[in-house]
C-alpha cells in the first residue's frame, strides 16, 4: 500500500530580535554623576597611580579581567587599570609633609603630590612623589618657568626607572616631556581643572594610609 504523502507546513522561523545595547561605555559616562547630585565634590578622591615595589602585595591589585601588574608598573586604583609607561598632563602640584604610619619615629618627611589626567581619555588621577622620586617633577616645572608655559600644556610621558643599593632594589617614576599641548579644548578642560584644585589647596588621594601633616601654600601653614 503507498503511504498518503501529508503536505507539511513549513514553519517560517522568526528571525532573531537584535540586542538593543542601552548602556555602553559612552551612555555610562553621561550618567556617571547621577544619584551624586549632593555629594561634597571634596569627599571624592582622586584614583592614586602606584608604582609597584618588590614589597608590594601585589593581590591587593588587580584589575577587573584579574590581571596582576608586574613589579615595576604602574597600577591606577578606582579605575584598577595596569600602566608599563603613560603619557599625561600634570595639573596642580603641592610639596608638602607627611608621617608614615608604619615609621612615625622617623618623624615628618617631605613630599610632592600631584593630580594629573591621563592623556588619552582624560582619566583624573594622583600621584605622591617621595624619597628618590622627591624631584621627578623638577624637569616639568623647569620647563614651564623657563618657557612660560603653564606645567599643564606640558605633554608628558612617565616611565620607571630601577635603582638599587646594599639594602635591595626599588623603581622611581620618570618624567619625561613629550612636548606643548595645543588643542585647545584639551588646554581649556585642564586649565579648568587647575584652578579648581588650586583652590581647594589640601588633596587626598583614594587608597591613602600616611598622615598628611599639611601643604605648603596652604591656609594651615
């Protein structure tokens, strides 16, 4: 007997909705002031950018993909971003005192602390510049009283160097000028910012743990 032949409706099948992405990198940074409208901008620290030492714990750094930096790079904290070298504007930059915590018998030390943005997005950040590095800024404020140049349409570029004696090994960052900046959207944002923190004088930096005795210039003084 031959088998009936049954007419199969073919199904038609729907083609797949594309994902509408409602929230990428660029829709985030327009609402990343929001729920911060009361918020005293002083209370927010800038992210600190630590240069890694053979003492440091390295798992206590680690980006969001889990990458550890290496002993010898630069690691952003907040933003959790790993550095070899980065290119930079400095913006403020203060000398002043400090007594670290796990040393206080060695009294009151100095130090340079300086807010910078990262050149290729414009990233805020801070760095402490102590002991060997005390003056790694020194070329970057000779070349803006030398050019009369504010520091911050300095490009720069800063690397690490190892140094070493009998007591071990340590990494010092460097400062290098890549050249003027002259785009003038770029040179406004950080003027902006200049004066903004020159105002506010006294600076703390997220991941902070010294006690900053105070800075000079400073109404404390």
């Amino acid at each position: 007997m031959e088998k009936k032949k049954t007419n199969k409706k073919k199904v038609k099948k729907e083609p797949k909705k594309k994902k509408v992405v409602l929230y990428n990198e660029e829709k985030l940074k327009t609402l990343s002031s929001l729920g911060m409208k009361y918020v005293d901008p002083k209370d927010i620290r800038p992210a600190r950018m630590l240069l890694m030492q053979g003492s440091s714990n390295l798992d206590d750094f680690i980006t969001l993909e889990g990458k550890r930096p290496r002993v010898g790079q630069f690691f952003l904290t907040a933003a959790q971003k790993i550095y070899t070298e980065f290119e930079a504007y400095f913006v403020f930059a203060a000398k002043g005192k400090y007594t670290d915590k796990r040393k206080p018998e060695e009294g009151e030390k100095k130090e340079y602390r300086a807010l910078g943005f990262i050149a290729h997005d414009l990233t805020l950040f801070g760095m402490v510049f102590r002991s060997s590095s005390l003056y790694a800024l020194s070329p970057l404020f000779s070349a803006s009283a030398s050019q009369n140049r504010p520091m911050f349409s300095y490009r720069i570029r800063i690397e690490s160097k190892e140094l070493s004696n009998d007591l071990g090994t340590w990494y010092v960052p460097v400062v290098r000028i890549v050249g003027p900046e002259y785009d003038e959207e770029i040179l406004v944002k950080l003027e902006n910012a200049g004066r903004r923190f020159e105002e506010n004088k006294k600076i703390t930096f997220d991941n902070d743990s010294d006690e900053v005795i105070y800075w000079y210039g400073a109404d404390s003084c």
